[in-house]
C-alpha cells in the first residue's frame, strides 16, 4: 500500500517482492528500504519497511496494525524499490 502511494508497484507476497527489487547491502540500507526476514532455509517469510536506527514499520501478522519494530534477527536481507 505505502509504495503504491509513491508510484511504485511491488507484488503481494514477501517473497516475490524480494524477486523484483534491487538487492542491496546491509551496510548501505536507508530509510524507506525493504527489510526481507529470511528463515535457516533462506526463504523470504516477512518483510517491513526500514525507519532508521535499526528499526522497521511491519505488521507483526494479519489482521495486526502496523507497528514500529527493532529489526529482531541478522537473518535479512535489503532491497530498494
């Protein structure tokens, strides 16, 4: 929804999402960045959107409000839209 506000389309799913952005290093993340949470198999299962100092705005599960979080986990990855 908030991309799609700016102009930008992005899948549905976390996953695909991961599939159609431009992969970044952790080290040059920004704000506005996608945060893809991946499990021990390297899957993508969740996704947020990064707000700064080590924080993203997500929605914990469905029919959640979306929150501000401390990113929990190193297994991520970025990507840029």
């Amino acid at each position: 929804y908030v991309f799609s506000r700016f102009g930008k389309r992005l899948p549905h799913n976390s996953a695909r999402q991961y599939g159609v952005v431009h992969h970044i290093s952790k080290a040059y993340k920004q704000p506005g960045d996608l945060i893809f949470f991946r499990d021990s198999s390297g899957h993508i299962y969740h996704v947020g959107i990064y707000a700064g100092s080590g924080r993203i705005w997500h929605a914990p599960h469905s029919g959640s409000y979306v929150k501000l979080a401390t990113i929990w986990t190193s297994s991520y990855v970025v990507g840029r839209a």
